[in-house]
C-alpha cells in the first residue's frame, strides 16, 4: 500500500514538472508575439505606400483597389487589436497610431481622385504628407512593439516565478509525503507489527515452556512415584526400630535426625506431584479481603518472632472466583518467600486493590492481591529464573514454590507478576479477573 502511494506520488511529481516546463516553453514563445506585432503592422504598411506610389505613377485602377482593400484592412486590424491588449500604454500608443493613419489616408485622398488634373506642385505636397505620416506610423509601430515586449517581459517574469514557485511547492510536497509515508511505515511497523511479532515470539515461548513444563512434570511424578513407596517403607522399618529397641539419648537423636530427613523428602515428593498434576480449582465467590485477613492472622504469630510485621491494605473489596484453599496457598508461599528476603527488623503488606489492565490479550477489570515487603530485592540474576522449576536460591528449599503458585493462578484464568528493586524490597502480585458487578 505504501508503495503504491509512493509511486502514485512521484508519477504526480514528474508530471506537475514536465507541465511546468511545457508553459514556460509556450510562454516564451509568446514573447515572439511582441514582434509580430509591429512587423504585421510595418508590413501592411509598407504595402499600402507601395500601391499608392504604384497608382501615382501608372494611374492603374488594380492598384487604387489594392490601396483601399490594403488600407480598410489596416484599419480594421487597427480597430480589433485596442480592446486586446492588456496595458494602458500600449492602448495609448495604438490609439495614436489610428488616429495618425486616419491623417494618412486624409492626406492621401488627393491623390486618389482620377479625374483630378496633374498638378507637380499638389503631388508633391501630398506626398511629403504621406512620407511624414509614414515615418510617424513607423514609429508608433516600434513604440507599440517596444510597450508590448515590456508588457510581455513583466508578464513572463510574473509567470515563470510563479512556475519556479509551482516546481518548488510541488518538490517540497514530495518531499513531506514521502516524509508522511515514511512516518506512516514506522507508526504502523511500531504499533501494529512490532507488538504482534513480539507477542509471536512470547507465544512461541510460553507454548516452548508448557511444552517443557509438561515434560518436565511427567518425569517428576513417575520419580516422586518411585521414590515414595521405598521411602514409606524405611519411615516404617525406622518407627518399628524406634519402638522395639531401648535406644539411648545419642540413639534417639539419631533416629530423630533420619525421620526428619524423611519427612522433608516427603514433602519434596509432595511438591513434586502437586507440580506435575495440580487439582484443578473448585471456584466460588469469594471476598479479597477475608482472604488476606486469614493468612495475616495464620502467619502473624511466626513474623512477630522475627521482629516482620505484618499490614493489611485493604482497597477493595471487589469478589472474584476462585478456590479459597488454593489462593491462601499461593499468598502463604509468598509471604514466606517475603519474610526470608528481610534479614532483620521488617515490614509485610497484604494489599487488595482493582484496576483495568490486560490479562491474556484482553483488557478488563481486575482484582490485584498484592505482597509487597521491605527485603533485600531479587537480583537481576536470578529474576530470569525466578519460576523455573527446580530453581531456588534457598540452602533447603525445593525450587518449586513459585512454580506451583504460578500454575494455581494460571488455572484460576490470572497472572503473577511482580517488581523489584535492589534494597528496596519487592512487590508479587496476583490478577484475577473480577466478578461482574450484579
């Protein structure tokens, strides 16, 4: 399209210049005009002085008839071209010129009368009329000429500035719709095919890791399968060794050390299946701020002891559907998380707010649930991998906190997002699709 435009464009460009340049031609030619002028009228004149002196001397009645046709002709040509012209000056001067050959033909009908007698001295005197006449209408003539090629000069220079103008105006406007067309390629290339080709590409890797997501999680659980029953079995060898064996202190502190290892390998196992086949939500309205208040309440007791209090920023309380469990389980994770960021004394906020925004290509009304702490920030580093499976910066975590939490809200039709900033704490966030309002 914008092709065809350029093209439509220039094709207009060439042909505006090479008319442009056709009325320069045709106007100069016109300035060839301001001599025909005074040529048409000295010839004709020279014409009409010719047949008199003809008649004059040979007294031949086809000459006297060229005379009269001659001069009426003139005449007439005389009285056609005063209202055609377009200065004053030259009206003036043609005037004159009609006025000064109606002297000549005055002076000249003497000699016109074919019954008059000779007479040398009358002759003589009409012809010095006429001569003087011609001399004066000769004069007129280049005078007209000369008033005319002036008028003609101002006019063609009028015309070909006006034309240089139109050239100019006609480059300049090539040059700003080119201009525009350029803008246009980029404003269309930046709004419309630059967003679509990204969102290909975040297509391409979201598609790319659910793909390995999935894969990832099939493996897990047929591992955590293999690996639970024996370990269910060596729990139970171990209580039974534990109940049939007096077991001194340095004993039991063993058997101790091995049921703990043994019950967060279970809960690896656990995380792991919960990863690979998360239940799906069993959605009822729900209100944001019930939810927030209960995991303030549950996980307030444990923050006091690491001097991290725990506020409550209420905004709204907009409902949204969703499984009530599984919700407090993704803001218990990352509360935790939060809590683990802040070295000493600290502070956690359970917000609710809503908000317009876009979730999964459409915009619409979302409720935003909110934990935001005063901790150390996520570095650069490790905010690339902060959902991958397996990953974690933790001596004893698992890596698959987040990962789960990020599939629970997927499943409730939401997103986690988050900010951060080095030393200055970090904000998780989750969207939810608000309930319509009744």
């Amino acid at each position: 399209m914008i092709l065809v435009l350029g093209t439509l464009i220039a094709w207009a460009a060439n042909t505006t210049w090479r008319l442009a340049s056709s009325l320069r031609e045709k106007l100069t030619s016109v300035q060839i005009e301001s001599f025909r002028i005074a040529e048409e009228f000295q010839a004709s004149l020279m014409s009409i002085n010719n047949a008199l002196l003809r008649f004059e001397s040979g007294r031949d009645p086809a000459d006297l008839q060229s005379f009269r046709n001659e001069s009426h002709k003139l005449d007439t040509w005389i009285d056609d071209e005063i209202p055609r012209l377009t200065t004053k000056h030259e009206q003036e001067v043609l005037t004159r010129i009609n006025s000064v050959f109606d002297s000549y033909i005055q002076d000249a009908a003497p000699l016109l009368d074919q019954k008059r007698n000779p007479d040398v001295f009358l002759t003589q005197e009409c012809l010095r009329k006429i001569e003087i006449d011609s001399k004066l209408l000769l004069a007129l003539g280049s005078e007209l000429a000369h008033s005319h090629r002036e008028a003609m000069d101002s006019f063609l220079s009028t015309s070909n500035h006006s034309i240089a103008l139109l050239q100019k105006v006609t480059f300049g406007s090539l040059l700003i719709l080119l201009t525009l067309g350029s803008w246009i390629t980029v404003m269309v290339y930046r709004e419309m095919v630059a967003p679509l080709r990204a969102k290909i590409i975040e297509n391409e890797f979201l598609i790319e890791r659910q793909e390995k997501l999935a894969s990832l999680g099939v493996l897990a659980a047929g591992v955590a399968h293999e690996i639970r029953n024996p370990l269910t079995a060596i729990k139970a060898r171990l209580f039974t060794l534990e109940q049939s064996l007096g077991l001194s202190s340095v004993e039991r502190n063993e058997v101790t050390f091995i049921s703990q290892e043994i019950s967060r390998l279970e809960r690896i196992v656990n995380a792991i299946l919960q990863f690979a086949s998360p239940a799906d939500p069993k959605r009822t309205p729900l209100s944001p701020s019930q939810l927030l208040k209960e995991v303030s309440i549950l996980l307030a007791p444990e923050l006091e002891k690491r001097s991290i209090a725990i506020k409550l920023d209420l905004q709204t309380d907009v409902s949204i559907q969703g499984d009530f469990e599984q919700l407090k389980q993704v803001l218990i994770n990352l509360v935790k998380n939060a809590s683990e960021s802040i070295t000493q004394r600290g502070r956690i906020t359970l917000r609710s707010r809503t908000g317009v925004a876009k979730l999964r290509g459409t915009v619409k009304q979302l409720v935003f649930l909110e934990v935001e702490d005063t901790g150390k920030g996520i570095p650069p580093a490790v905010q690339k991998r902060l959902f991958d499976p397996f990953f974690t910066t933790k001596e004893k975590g698992t890596g698959l906190g987040l990962s789960i939490s990020a599939r629970i809200v997927e499943k409730h039709g939401g997103a986690m997002e988050y900010q951060t900033h080095l030393d200055h704490g970090a904000i998780f966030g989750i969207m939810l699709p608000a309930n319509p309002s009744p």
